[in-house]
C-alpha cells in the first residue's frame, strides 16, 4: 500500500509539473532556459551550493561547540543525505533530521541525545530565520491589493502559530525550563497509556538539558551557528533576483522579493505533498511569480533550473545513503537504527 502511494504520489507529481509546462508553452520555457546562459548556470549553481555550505558550517559549529569534533568533510556527507530524505518526503523543511543525527553519532560515538540537541538548535535557528525575513514579506502581503483576504488571513494564523511555537521552545531551551518534558509529564498523569508519555518525558528530559548545554558551553558558536542561518536563507531569498537577472535584466524591488519569499514558504509549508513538492510547488510558484508581473513560462523556466540543480544535490544525497547502507534501492525503504546507548566512558 506504501509502495502504492508512493508511485501515484511520484506519478501524479511529475504528471501534474510536465503538463503545466505543456500549458505554459514549451517553447517560451526553453527560449528562457537558453537566455540563462554560462554565467546564469554558474550563477544559480553557486546559489544553491552557497546556500548548502552555509547551512553545513551552521551545524558543524552547533557540533563543535557542543564537543563534537568533527571535520567539515565528514558533514558534507551526512548533510547531504539528510538533505536528499528531506527534499522528497512530505515537509519542505523537515524529515532528514535523523540520518544525519545517526550518522554522526556512529562514526563519533557520541549519544544520539547529544548529536539530537544540536540538530535541534539548528532547526530552532532555522526556523528563527526564515521567520525574520518571511515576517518582512509578510507585511507587504498585507498591504498588497493582489493577495486575497482569505490568504491574508491564513498567512495571519501561520504566522501567529510560528512565533508562539519558535518562542516557546527558545525561552525553554535557553533558559533550561523544561516546558516540553513537564507538559509530558502533565499528559501522562492524566493519560496513563501503559507509561508511554512518563518514558517520552524522560527522554524528552534529556533532550533538553543536551539543547540547554549547546547554548550554555559555548554561546558563541551558537551565534555564529545563527548568523549562518541568516545567510543561508538570505540565499534563498535572493534566488528569483539570480535567475531573472539573466534572462529578463529584470531588478526586483526589496517588497517584491519579501512577498515572494514569504508566499513561497507557505507553499513549501502546504503543498509539498508529492516528492520535492514537484508539480503542486511549482504550480504555486507560479502563482506568485504572475503576481509580480512574471509571465507562467519565465516562471517555470526558473522552476526547471533549479530543479535542475537540487536534482543533482538529491541524487547525490541518495548515492550517499546507499553506500552508508541506510537506503535500500530494491525495497525503496530508509532505515535509520535510533536505538544507541551511550558508549562506556
């Protein structure tokens, strides 16, 4: 039944991203695919590599700090797996997480609670960040006549959860409150469940107290951690300026580049329901790009370039995966082990 799902999901995606292509005139899209150009390619692949080193120097010092030396080499490799699991499962912004934590925590030793505390800063960085720039696109969405009253307000509640949830957790790691185990805790007095939520307390516990140490040992790393996420998402906020300023010269306004910055995490956050959001993002994408004057086959020519390119980064991520005899290709299915004890000191 998986397996079924999965191939209508995989079929259904590529269906839906090859006949709006057909829709938007194949020939405009190549026309725009040719004005790239060289320096164009190189442009948009400097990009997407920047982005991902950035945001692999951004967790290699969350690991230094936190104790875990590791050369940078050895995290490209876990990275870009995780990475890979990432981009094709149902979350724009999450599911690779435990390769990567196993990875590391096989070839160092170190607890799978230790390794899990920095990916966890990493993502509360993350999310710190994309909040920052999308609340900046958020603000001209709202005063843009062209986004409905009814996207405003969706865009609204999104946003209200985000922040309630983002500052949550960095008042309770930082400050080393607890609020996630005790709220377990207060679940499993009332909700017994044969001890479940007492055990996931615990581990929950121990989380907490790692994430607290990551940012009590050495804040430092934890700050540059967090100015790295700012570029790293500050590259993706640039993107539609590096494509469209080969193809078109076209210079986009701060306001233009905000609002699709914001409305494309949205779309990243709802409609990547197939594999890499194929077809249902990029047909959102598209949406925006009309928004701001762009015409639907500029747009997706842009959509097939980077395509393009995160294709070659997933595939090598994949390759990865194999070899590390965490992705079956017979089966199709990803097996990550979580179940490590601290090694003896």
């Amino acid at each position: 039944m998986r397996r079924l799902l999965s191939l209508v999901l995989i079929l259904g995606g590529l269906g839906l991203f090859v006949g709006l292509i057909y829709a938007s005139n194949p020939k405009l899209v190549w026309e725009e695919l040719r004005a790239v150009g060289g320096w164009g390619l190189l442009a948009v692949l400097g990009n997407v590599v920047l982005s991902f080193l950035s945001w692999t120097l951004s967790w290699l010092l969350l690991l230094r700090g936190a104790g875990i030396g590791l050369p940078w080499k050895r995290v490209i490799a876990p990275m870009l797996a995780a990475s890979a699991v990432t981009y094709l499962t149902p979350s724009a912004y999450l599911g690779g997480e435990p390769v990567r934590v196993y990875w590391v925590a096989k070839e160092t030793g170190v607890s799978l609670a230790r390794v899990t505390a920095t990916v966890m800063v990493e993502r509360l960085f993350a999310g710190v960040s994309l909040l920052a720039f999308a609340g900046i696109g958020g603000f001209f969405a709202f005063i843009s006549p062209n986004v409905s009253l009814a996207d405003k307000g969706a865009m609204g509640l999104g946003f209200g959860l985000m922040t309630l949830l983002l500052v949550l957790g960095t008042v309770s790691f930082m400050g080393n409150r607890q609020w996630l185990s005790r709220s377990l805790r207060a679940l499993g007095r009332l909700f017994p469940w044969r001890g479940f939520l007492p055990r996931l307390a615990a581990s929950a516990s121990e989380m907490e107290r790692q994430i607290y140490e990551v940012f009590a040992r050495c804040p430092g790393h934890a700050l540059a951690a967090f100015l790295l996420q700012l570029v790293t998402v500050f590259l993706n906020y640039i993107r539609p300026q590096v494509f469209f300023y080969f193809t078109r010269q076209a210079l986009f306004t701060f306001p233009q580049l905000s609002l699709f910055f914001t409305l494309n995490a949205f779309i990243g956050a709802f409609l990547w329901i197939t594999p890499g959001g194929l077809g249902l993002a990029d047909g959102g994408r598209a949406g925006v790009f009309k928004l701001l004057g762009i015409p639907v086959a500029s747009a997706f020519a842009y959509n097939l370039l980077f395509r393009f390119v995160e294709f070659l980064q997933v595939a090598l991520g994949l390759y990865l995966l194999m070899r590390q005899g965490l992705l079956r290709w017979r089966t199709g299915r990803l097996e990550v082990p979580m179940e490590r004890r601290e090694p003896p000191k």
